[in-house]
C-alpha cells in the first residue's frame, strides 16, 4: 500500500461491503413468509379402543 489511494479505495469498498450487508439483512426481514401451496395435512384421527 505505497499509494494513499489505496487506503481510500479499500475504505471505500469497506463501506460498500457494509451498504450491501444491511440492505439484505433488510431484505431477509422484510419479506413476507412464503404462501404455503399444500394444506397441511388432517390430523390424525384416534379410534377409542374398547
């Protein structure tokens, strides 16, 4: 790291990093819960033993 550029591009891709780590925890948060696409199944149906 001769150059001092140096150092500001990799804070700069440090911030970028950082920018694109929150948007997608963001994003994993604020998606609804997926649309289930079977009903769940019945419930099991106990016989009384006699």
């Amino acid at each position: 790291m001769d150059d001092p550029n140096d150092l500001v591009l990799a804070m700069l891709g440090l911030a970028i990093a950082a920018i694109m780590l929150v948007a997608g925890a963001l994003y994993l948060i604020m998606t609804p819960d997926p649309v289930p696409s079977r009903p769940a199944p019945p419930a099991a149906q106990i016989s009384p033993v006699s």
